[in-house]
C-alpha cells in the first residue's frame, strides 16, 4: 500500500470509524492519547503530534507516507478506530 490508497482503505473499513472499544492492546484508554502513542511508535519523531488545526479538526504531523511504510492493516484499523482519518493536508482528527 502507498499513501494514495490510504484514504480508500480508511473508506473500506469506516464500519471501524470510532469503534475504540474493539483496539485490543490499547496504548492508553483514552483514543486520541492511544492513536498518538502508536503513531510516535511507528514513525517516531521530535516534533509536536499536532501540527494544525482548522474548526474542528486537528492535524497530525506524521507524514502518510512514511506511516504506510511501517504500519501493519491491523494497526492501521486501530487508528482509524481512534478516529484518525485522511483529511486534505494529511492525517487528521476531529476535536
């Protein structure tokens, strides 16, 4: 997978979107604390998690490219079910 598929892939498992109750190793029991523990995990990094926000959404500095990389199909779900999507500059959550 590149990071052009992500957004389908995200798409084909929206039945996932903000199901946190199904991650079964959670990093945290909070989502969005969970989605950026694993992301920092797979892509680590020295930059703020955050890089924007815009309304209600924020933006996460890690790159698609680089998580798609290293992400397994069952942590990619995960973040998903924390409520990580693709937005128009990237990943993102809303707030």
């Amino acid at each position: 997978m590149d990071a052009d598929d992500l957004p389908a892939f995200f798409e084909k498992h929206d039945d996932e979107f903000l199901k946190f109750d199904r991650v079964e190793n959670k990093l945290s029991q909070r989502p969005d604390l969970h989605a950026f523990l694993l992301l920092d995990k797979l892509v680590p990094g020295v930059r703020d998690m955050v890089s924007g926000t815009e309304h209600d959404e924020i933006h996460l500095s890690v790159e698609p490219s680089e998580l798609v990389e290293v992400a397994t199909e069952e942590q990619l779900i995960d973040l998903h079910r924390c409520g990580v999507r693709c937005g128009e500059y990237g990943l993102c959550m809303f707030a």
